[in-house]
C-alpha cells in the first residue's frame, strides 16, 4: 500500500479504527465481491489465488473499507528459504505453514490514518487460527511482495515485517516455467509464532504443525539413474500389447511409474497416479522413455485414462517378474526366515488380493482373489511360489484350517504359526484335546525318526496334529 500520511486521526476516523471490524469472508458472493473489488481498485487488476487461501474484509457500520486475500506461499524464494535456513525437501514439506498476502487493498475514499495498519494487526492475529479451520493446520510465518517502484511497504514495516530484500526478476508463467521481467519486488516476512524459522528448519515439526507435511500429495523424488536400472528389468520381462503407433508412453516406463507411485503412498487409483505423475521432472519422464510433445517440444506426461488401461491389461505375472528381479538386485537374496501371508481389498476397487512378505516387509509374492472365493485358496496358491523349507509362515485365523497347514508343512517343508479364535469351536476342542487327551510335543519329527521335513508322516501317530 501507499505511505500513510502521519497525522493523528480525527476523533471520527479513531472511532473507525477502535469499532472497525475484521471479517472472514466465508460466502461465496462475499468472496466474489471481493474479488470484484481487488479487480476494479488494485493496480495489478488480477484478483487470481493459488492453492489454500483466505479472504478478509475491514468493515465499520456495515461499510467494506479494505480488503485482503491470502494464498500458498511462493514455490521458490531465496531470500526467504535463507532466512529460514531450511533445506530444499524441508522447503517442498512444510511450504504449506506459510501463507502469502497475494492483495492489499484500501477501497476508495477510505484512507484513513492507520486504517490499513490496524487491518494488518487484527489480520495477523487470528488468520492462523482460521487457516487451521479451513485447511486443518496452521500458520508458522507470512510473506509478501512489494512493488518499490510504486510503495515502500511502510504498512508492513509498522506491523513488524522483516524486509528480507528484493526477487530476481522472474514471474510464474505456468506450473514450472517463469518469464524474467524487469520490476524486481521487495520480499516481505512475518514469523506468527516466536522462533518459527527454527521450528521450520528442525528434523521434526511441532505436533500442531505436522499435519500440514502428512497432507502434501505423493512426489516422485527417484534418481534417474535407479529409474533407468527399473527401465531395463521391465523392458526385459514386460511385453508390450499395443501398436507402437500408439506408443506415446511405453508399458514398461508406465509400469515403473507405478511401482515408484505405490512406493511412495499413492493408493486410489488412476486419478492419484496421474497427479503423481505430474510431479515428475523432464528428466524422470525422459527416463522412462516417454515422448515429446510435438507443439511443445516438452516430454508428455500420462493422464488418468492411460492408467485406466494398463492397469486392465498388462500380464501381471510378467510385471511380478520383473519387479523381483529388480528387488533382488537392489536388496541381494532374502535372509529372513519370516514368511508373512495377508489379504487387502483395494480401496475403491472393488477387488481382493493376498501379499506374501518377509518379516521385515520385504515383498514376496502376490495374486488376486478370484471372484465368488476368498483369500484362503489364494494363499494356498501364493504359498506354493515359496520355498518354505526352515521357513516359518505366519496368517491370521482365517487362515488356520487342515488343509493350509498340511499345504505348508507335509508338502513344502516349512513350519507355521497360526491364530485360533473362540469364533472356530470346533478346532479350539481339537487342540484342547491334543494337550489333555495325549502326550504332545511340538518336535514332532523327533518323535519319528524315520520322518523327514516336508515329507507325509504317514500312519504314525495322529495325522490331524
């Protein structure tokens, strides 16, 4: 805003500045109007908001005297990020606790003294507790920017803004390309809370704060030369099923894609991978072997109907393949002993599949639950891909009947641990029975000697044990 002429204010306009009111403009035609307003009085005439963002009024008697929008921070400051002494991924994280006062605006005929500075302090007071209503976390600091060619953000300096310098010269033209211009801006801060910038930069936020980082959407911060090691399993074991007219995007570099999706938390589907996958650099999509845009020259970037059509088409088996040899060569052979069986139904898919892991949550072997059966068969099937041998298999009680067990120790030569639950009577008698009716001992092999893991105990002793 313009500098405030230095005078003391009349007892009409004290009256403003005492009885004045800031309001949270919540209804969409308040939030209009404002907009109308920010378009017909600032001088940038532009009333645009990007991302989370609030919108305030100061009003006296009914009468709108200012108003004020706030929205996400700018994506890439110097200064700022200086002053912060935060790192570039501390920076992508935790963006969201600082908000930017994008319009201020003093409506004509309303330039009382100080009006725009006690706007400013009232703001400031409760915009954090609002940004936690509306965007479920709050505010650690605020920035803005100056144009010094026309004010000297005197309103900001008197609310206890720290002038941190001025920008490059660069505008955000689109979501990653900027134009250089030749009106660099001043760089305004506020911390909102006492020692914000040593919060923001330590290893872990406050609690208060933490929901802001565990909100950001999935980004994809893998090195081109780990997606290129993917690249090569995938082309190898993954067969193309379309025309190569068609091949805009690569099965296989569509394949990584989602495996890198998955491995950072995406989980709903086309929709979630294809905002994923506009994260992605110039440099990833190249990796994964997509195309250019002709008009562009920029590589292409897959959208949700892409996925649609992998994900009901492409040879699973294939894809398992190539994923465990790509594992195998990251992680060496698996040590551990564990073998973890669960079932997941996907959300919002509609669909079932049973997971095969180690102890330590390293992936084994999956399938689908077929339709009209359950996972129990399933795990049958998944067990089978497994050498068992000295190996101990671990389910849930779904999962504890004759067959699965004699599956895995008599066929396969492992060993079990399985859950009995008061809701099967008929197996938690059986078992009591084994421990009141006869001498049971857990070694059974030892009490055969002629029995050897993995092998039929044949008459001896009770089968169903």
């Amino acid at each position: 805003m313009r500098s405030e002429k230095r005078k003391k204010p009349c007892p009409s306009e004290q009256h403003i500045l005492e009885h004045g009111r800031v309001v949270l403009l919540t209804r969409p035609d308040d939030q209009a109007r404002c907009d109308d307003l920010v378009v017909e009085h600032h001088y940038l005439h532009d009333a645009t908001l990007v991302g989370e963002q609030l919108r305030y009024a100061f009003i006296y008697e009914g009468r709108w005297l200012a108003v004020a929008t706030w929205s996400a921070a700018a994506l890439h400051l110097k200064a700022r990020d200086t002053f912060i002494g935060w790192n570039s991924e501390q920076c992508r994280r935790r963006r969201p606790l600082i908000a930017n006062n994008a319009r201020l605006l003093v409506l004509p005929d309303c330039h009382y003294p100080n009006l725009i500075s006690r706007f400013m302090k009232l703001m400031l007071a409760q915009i954090s507790g609002d940004w936690q209503e509306q965007w479920q976390h709050p505010l650690a600091l605020v920035e803005t920017f100056v144009d010094p060619q026309l004010y000297q953000g005197t309103a900001y300096k008197v609310s206890g803004w720290s002038h941190l310098g001025r920008t490059a010269g660069w505008k955000r033209d689109a979501a990653d390309f900027y134009l250089q211009h030749d009106r660099p801006k001043q760089i305004w801060v506020r911390e909102l809370v006492r020692g914000a910038c040593r919060k923001l930069r330590a290893p872990a936020l406050p609690p208060e704060w933490a929901r802001a980082e565990s909100n950001l959407a999935p980004r994809c911060t893998v090195k081109v030369p780990e997606i290129r090691s993917l690249m090569d399993h995938l082309l190898a074991e993954v067969p193309e099923f379309r025309r190569k007219q068609a091949l805009a995007y690569p099965v296989a570099g569509l394949v990584a894609l989602v495996v890198m999706a998955l491995a950072t938390g995406v989980r709903k589907g086309p929709d979630d991978l294809a905002l994923y996958a506009d994260t992605l650099s110039q440099g990833q999509l190249r990796a994964l072997r997509f195309h250019r845009d002709r008009k562009t020259r920029q590589m292409r970037c897959p959208k949700k109907t892409v996925f649609h059509t992998l994900l009901s088409t492409v040879d699973s088996d294939a894809l398992e393949r190539a994923l465990l040899l790509w594992q195998n060569q990251l992680l060496g052979p698996a040590q551990d002993n564990v073998v973890l069986i669960d079932g997941k139904k996907m959300r919002g898919g509609g669909v079932e599949m049973v997971n095969a892991t180690t102890g330590s949550g390293r992936f084994l072997a999956s399938t689908m639950t077929p339709e009209k059966s359950n996972e129990i068969p399933a795990a049958r099937v998944v067990l089978k891909t497994q050498d068992l041998a000295g190996k101990i298999v671990i389910a849930d009680a779904l999962h504890t009947n004759f067959e699965t067990a004699q599956q895995i120790l008599h066929h396969q030569g492992g060993d079990y641990l399985l859950t009995v639950k008061g809701n099967q009577p008929e197996l938690k008698k059986t078992l009591q029975g084994l421990f009141t009716e006869q001498s049971f001992s857990p070694a059974g092999p030892c009490a055969h000697p002629g029995h050897r893991p993995g092998e039929e105990p044949g008459t001896h002793g009770n089968p169903g044990a």
